[in-house]
C-alpha cells in the first residue's frame, strides 16, 4: 500500500503565490484564500478539491485510489 501524503503546496494560479498546507483527511477543501492575492480558490471542473486542482499532491482519497472525497 502506498503511503498517503497529507501536505501539499498550493499554487495559485492568478498570482503564483505558494504555500505548504496539511490536507484534512476527513472532508474535501472546496475553497482556498491566497493569502498573496486574495484570489478565492475553487476546484477546476472534474476535480474534487482545491488539493486536486492546485496542489503538488491530491487529496488523501484520491491518493487511496477510492475516488472523490
């Protein structure tokens, strides 16, 4: 079994600002305030969570293989 990684820059994609956040385990992240630009971050279509759209690392579930938070 793969170990599941619980931190993840976050990159922003208006500003390029990043930062290094521990995922939560227990429920998905549909929002993310840049603290640079105070862009409000929401998941691109198709992705579950702020993590799977903007982080170097997936959401812990999506990591597990059991899909979407």
């Amino acid at each position: 079994m793969t170990e599941v990684m619980l931190k993840s820059t976050i990159t922003c994609p208006n500003c390029g600002h990043q930062k290094e956040e521990e995922m939560p385990t227990d429920s998905c992240q549909f929002f993310y305030d840049c603290q640079s630009c105070g862009d409000v971050l929401r998941p691109n279509e198709g992705d579950c969570c702020v993590y799977c759209s903007f982080g170097t690392k997936p959401c812990p579930p999506v990591q597990k293989g059991s899909g979407c938070c």
